[in-house]
C-alpha cells in the first residue's frame, strides 16, 4: 500500500511522520514550494539553518508561523 504524502508532498517514513527539511537546503529553493516572497530581503543562496538561526525560529513551520502575523 502507498503512503500518503505529507505537508508539501514531502515523504513519510515508516512511523508516518513527514520528513523534515534539510537544514541546508537553501532559500531559493523553498522559494519555490512558498513562494518568492518567502525570507523576501535574503539571498537566495542562504541555508534554511542559517535562516532560522538568524530569526531565532527552531524549525521551518514555526518560521513561517511567525510569518503570517
């Protein structure tokens, strides 16, 4: 039986639970799963380890949390 994707068609693993991102899968690639505004101001050759660091987020769903206010 095939295993339903995940948040962003992101894999599952065994347990069912989604596939974190790669901390150093860069900006410009989320960009193109969230959008071009998404870390609008930062290159897009920054880490998504570097970005949470620098906003002091510890994860990409809390970032993007503190995003939408």
């Amino acid at each position: 039986m095939a295993k339903q994707p995940g948040l962003d068609n992101r894999s599952r693993d065994n347990s069912g639970q989604t596939r974190a991102k790669n901390g150093a899968t860069r900006v410009g690639t989320l960009r193109e799963t969230y959008g071009e505004k998404f870390a609008e101001g930062r290159r897009s050759d920054l880490k998504l380890d570097n970005l949470l660091d620098q906003t002091g987020s510890s994860s990409l769903s809390e970032y993007l949390r503190s995003q939408k206010k």
